[in-house]
C-alpha cells in the first residue's frame, strides 16, 4: 500500500537519494544533507506549532508500507515571501508608439515580480522513477489538498506552484543562458544550488530592476518561457485538472510557468467531504477510485481507496483503517481523484 504521511527525521537519508535522482533544476530540494535536516526539522516545528506563520511549510512523504520506504516527497509553503522576497517574472507588454512617424510597437517584456507574496505554495513534488506507475503520483501531488482542505484556517487565500522550466539532460537552460547567466555571472547549476540551500541574497542584489525585452532574448530562451520540462508535463496537467492556469508569470531562473488559484476553487479542495468509517471488506475495484484522508493534524494520513463518495459511510478493509488511524464511526475526508472518475 503506497500511504501519505508527515516527514520525519528517519527519512533523511532516503530524500538525499530522492534528490541525488531529479536532475537539477528542483530548487526546493538539492542534494545538501545539511539544508535538508533543516527543512525537515522546520517542517516537524511547523506541525508543533512553534513557528510564525512567516516560516511554515510542511513537507509530506510517499511511503510504500510494506517496507517503510520514502519513495516521493511533496510539501506546502504556508505564506511565501513574508520574510525572505520571493521573485518571478511577469509576461507583460510595453508599446512604444508616434502618431506623427505612424509607428506603433507592441512589445513583450519580463518584469520582477513579488506579486504572489503570502500566497501559499504546493512545491517539492517529486516522485522516484521506480514507483511512477498506476496512480502513485496523483496521490502525492493530489493529498495535499486534503490537508488543505481539513485545516483550511492554516494556509492563504490564494496557492501557486512553480513548474520546473526547460532544462536539457546535462543541466543546461536555454532560459538561463539568455537571461540569468548575463547578471550573476554564474552557471544555473550554481545558481539553483545556492537558491536551494537557502542562500537567495544575491537574487536582489543581481537580478535587472527593469523590464527585459523579449525580442533581445535568444530565439531558444524565447520559446521556453511559461513551458514545463517533460519530466514535470504530467505534475502540471494535474494541477490544471485541479482548476490551477497559467496566468504569465515564470521562473526567474528556467523560465518554467507558475500556476495558480484561488484555494476554495480548487476541485479536490472544494468537492471533499466526510464519509463515517465501516470496517469490512475493502470496496469493489468497480467504485471510483478516491483519495482518502483522515483530520489528524499532526498525524495526517493519506490513501487510494475504491468507494461511492454519494455515500454516507466508507468501507475499508483493516489494513487501510489502520494505515489511516481510524476506527469504525470516525469520520475520514473523501474526494474523488479525478474530476472524470464516474459515481457508480
């Protein structure tokens, strides 16, 4: 059984082999032991409620039960930009116009941006090569929203998500060549190392304070921005499944799109509901198949389950009650999985 469940310090070694198999460009998590002990350690503060709002995020793990193994990592930033500023370009426009020379230019520009500080961020979603099969990672990207949905008061009015951009199998960005490698003088594994590892002072200091004009941007950069890499196409089709759109605002480093929506638009936030808990036989595999998740705060768990979400009750089978901490009369968090998944 693949379970959603809090990181725990244990799982530090696992997440360093995760990361040692992303292939750059995941800035939230390098392969840095040290930066990742932190972000476990500030995750685990979060749950205990020791931190301002400011530094929250919790970070979740994929864990096959059968050998307690992490095999995908996802997290939530609670209210990006309230103490360190976080950046991105927005795709606007400039004209440049003469009425007496009968000249009008409409031209694209990138401009920095801060426009999504305290909004909350789904980021640190990947999954091990080895266990992308069946439904594995719509259950990673897509149980967060249950947790979203059962502490709502803790997170933002407004959520986004940073897709990874365009990067080649040797860490090259075309992006990056055009635009950042001209002000940090850097290459963009450099760059992305350092912004993972929390050393991001440089973004202010290096980055251009006026728009950028596409059109001096190489033909290559320009085709990449508010494109997702291959790896992540599939992450990205299931947020906008969700209700997440790309509204024109990119990576200041790859180029990669940042989606967003408003949290109570958001589908599986929206449509999940409590069903009580019945213990029995685990439900037929001709039900829809949907994401389940108890209220514990501090001991969330997550699951895939067959059931009639129209229903009052959930049947599950011992195993999966007890992978979810529940007993028979509890009530659980029940959405379908997809938006095509047909009621029986």
């Amino acid at each position: 059984m693949m379970l959603i469940r809090p990181v725990e310090h244990d799982d530090l070694a696992q997440l360093l082999l995760l990361a040692g198999k992303t292939g750059g460009g995941l800035t939230s998590l390098p392969a840095d032991s040290a930066t990742l002990a932190a972000r476990i350690d500030r995750s685990l503060l979060t749950w205990q409620g020791e931190l301002p709002r400011a530094e929250q995020g919790y970070v979740f793990v994929l864990e096959e039960s059968e050998s307690g193994r992490a095999v995908g990592i996802c997290a939530i930033e609670v209210a990006v930009g309230l103490q360190d500023p976080w950046y991105n370009f927005r795709v606007g426009t400039q004209v440049h116009a003469s009425r007496e020379l009968n000249v009008y230019n409409s031209l694209p520009t990138l401009s920095l941006s801060n426009d999504h500080t305290g909004s909350s961020e789904l980021c640190t979603l990947f999954l091990d090569p080895d266990y992308r099969n069946g439904k594995n990672g719509y259950l990673l990207s897509k149980s967060r929203f249950l947790f979203m949905a059962a502490f709502r008061d803790r997170f933002m009015q407004k959520v986004v998500a940073e897709m990874r951009g365009v990067i080649d199998e040797h860490g090259h960005s075309p992006f990056w060549e055009s635009v950042g490698s001209r002000f940090f003088s850097m290459s963009f594994s450099e760059a992305d190392y350092l912004c993972g590892t929390g050393q991001k002072a440089f973004i202010a200091e290096l980055m251009p304070k006026h728009p950028l004009y596409l059109d001096y941007l190489s033909p290559e950069a320009q085709s990449v921005i508010g494109q997702t890499h291959p790896q992540t196409a599939p992450a990205r089709a299931v947020l906008e499944s969700e209700g997440f759109r790309y509204n024109d605002y990119v990576d200041i480093f790859d180029g990669g799109p940042t989606l967003e929506c408003d949290i109570d638009r958001v589908r599986a936030i929206r449509k999940s509901h409590r069903q009580r808990v019945e213990v029995g036989e685990e439900g037929s595999e001709s039900l829809p198949l949907c994401l389940v998740g108890n209220d514990l705060y501090q001991e969330f768990r997550a699951i895939l389950v067959n059931a009639d979400p129209r229903q009052e009750s959930i049947t599950l089978s011992p195993e999966q009650a007890e992978a979810l901490r529940c007993q028979p009369g509890d009530s659980l968090r029940v959405v379908t999985l997809s938006p095509e998944e047909k009621k029986a």
